[in-house]
C-alpha cells in the first residue's frame, strides 16, 4: 500500500522504540494504519503522528497508560482535561523534581507544525571521532564531557574542526541496555589516533535534513518531520540518524538561540548514481 511507511521508519520519525510501538498496538493505543496478513508487518501513516506524538508526552510525564487510553478516547477536550488535570494533582503532591512535570501537563495536547526539509548531497569528510557509550536515560550528561574529550584531543594535535560539530546515532534501538553514539569534528587533515579521538569519515550521500531551533525537549518535532518527508518523496533510509549543532549550547546561552540539523542519509528506491546538484524541498 502507498503512503505508509515500515514500523522501523515510524519508529525512528517518532523516537519510540520497535517494541513499544508493538506494545501500544497490543493495548490499543497506537493500532498500525494496516497489517499486512501474509506476513503481519506492521504499516504506520503519516496522520498517526499526532497521536503518536501525544502518547510519548504523556508517559514522559508518567501519565499512567489507563489514563492515556482515557484521554485518546476523550469525547471533548474538557473529558481529556479532566483526566491530566487527575494526573496534574497527584504530581503536584511529589517531591520538587516532579513539580516541572505538573507545570507541563497543560502543553501536552498542543502539536507543533511541520518544518521544512531539505535534501543535499555530503561529499565524503575526513573527521575526528569519538565514541560515547551510555543507557538513553544518561545520554544527554555522557555528551557534554564527549565533546570536551573530542575538542581537547584536537587542540592538543593543534587540529581546528573545519565545521560543525555532530553526533551520528550508530544503534537506533532506543531500548538497548547501551547506546553507542558517535561524536565526530570535520577537520582538513586526520588526526593522529590517541586515546581520546580516532580519524574517522562522514561518507559521501544524499542527506534528508531539517533544521530544529531551540532547546532539546522538542526536538522530537524535527524527526517526525522528518519522516513525514521521506514517506512523501518514498525515499529509502541509507544510514544511522545524525545531529549537527550548527550553534551548539555554551555557558549562559538561552535554549532560544541554538540550532541544530537533523539529517538521515536517504536514497531513492533505485541506487542513487550521481550527487544532487542543489538543495531540494
């Protein structure tokens, strides 16, 4: 069937893992757009964004799954209210770490707008690499010192990174006991491998891109996006989802001010044969 895309697309558009998303079907709350009844492979739509958006809200902020299943199935928006606004008092009772939980609930049925995407073509790009290796849970605290382990081992090799600095998603299951990410700097020459960085390369492909602006909490918005387009254009997934910070968070900085590219090398049904000659919508 056109226009629907494989659970593996869906799920990396989302940012819910393939065995969640066999859960939620289970439980009713995220049933596939259609089943294939030979094989049982699982098809998601475009349309179900939104609603796949609004489930990993809510058991961000702990909303029991019960309560999930009452507010998709609310008749109004004052029977859906009543239930976070359930939620709402039990949080607000906890201890301090939860009162931003509280203070969120009342932003969770508002669904952020498309952005725009963009295809280019990355010719292949000598780099300067490390890897972090940490559970989803510590990934965002592993980063920061993963940086600053790449940018010394540079400075140390007097090597400027030639542009920005990025992650690339080498594991995509998101429930893997240990994700492996890999940091990387675009440089002009390899570095010299030491025990903190290691020459690397960015291969040369087609890349589907979005840029998000601001801070992280959101960025979920840039993947769906995301696959949305390629759902679209029916390009094929080509490798591991990465993250450019075009302006990376510093000291003082407002979450406001940053901008960082998501891009997932992409190609046509058939080999891509040659580079794009410009950017695309």
């Amino acid at each position: 069937m056109t226009g629907l895309m494989s659970i593996g697309v869906f799920a990396r558009a989302t940012r819910l893992s393939v065995r969640v998303l066999r859960n939620y079907d289970q439980l009713g709350l995220l049933v596939p757009a259609w089943v294939d009844p030979m094989t049982g492979y699982r098809r998601y739509s475009v349309d179900q964004f939104a609603r796949a958006g609004l489930v990993r809200r809510l058991r961000e902020l702990e909303v029991p799954l019960p309560e999930i299943a009452e507010i998709l199935s609310a008749d109004t928006p004052e029977q859906a209210g009543d239930v976070i606004e359930r939620h709402r008092e039990r949080v607000a009772a906890r201890a301090a770490r939860l009162d931003e939980i509280a203070a969120r609930l009342g932003t969770v049925l508002a669904e952020p707008g498309w952005l725009h995407v963009y295809e280019r073509w990355r010719d292949a790009q000598p780099t300067a690499r490390t890897l972090v290796r940490a559970p989803l849970s510590e990934l965002a605290e592993a980063l920061g010192p993963g940086f600053a382990r790449l940018l010394a081992g540079l400075a140390e090799q007097g090597i400027a990174p030639t542009g920005p600095a990025g992650a690339r998603y080498l594991i995509d299951d998101l429930d893997a006991a240990e994700l492996e990410v890999e940091l990387f700097a675009p440089v002009a020459r390899p570095p010299r491998p030491t025990a903190a960085i290691t020459p690397g390369q960015l291969p040369g492909c087609l890349l589907a891109a979005t840029v998000h602006e601001g801070g992280y909490d959101d960025i979920e918005a840039a993947y769906r996006s995301l696959g949305r387009w390629i759902t679209e254009q029916a390009r094929v997934l080509a490798g591991p989802a990465e993250e450019r910070y075009l302006v990376p968070p510093t000291p003082g900085a407002p979450p406001t001010k940053l901008r960082t590219e998501i891009a997932w090398p992409v190609r046509p049904p058939s080999d891509l044969s040659r580079p794009a000659d410009k950017e695309t919508k």
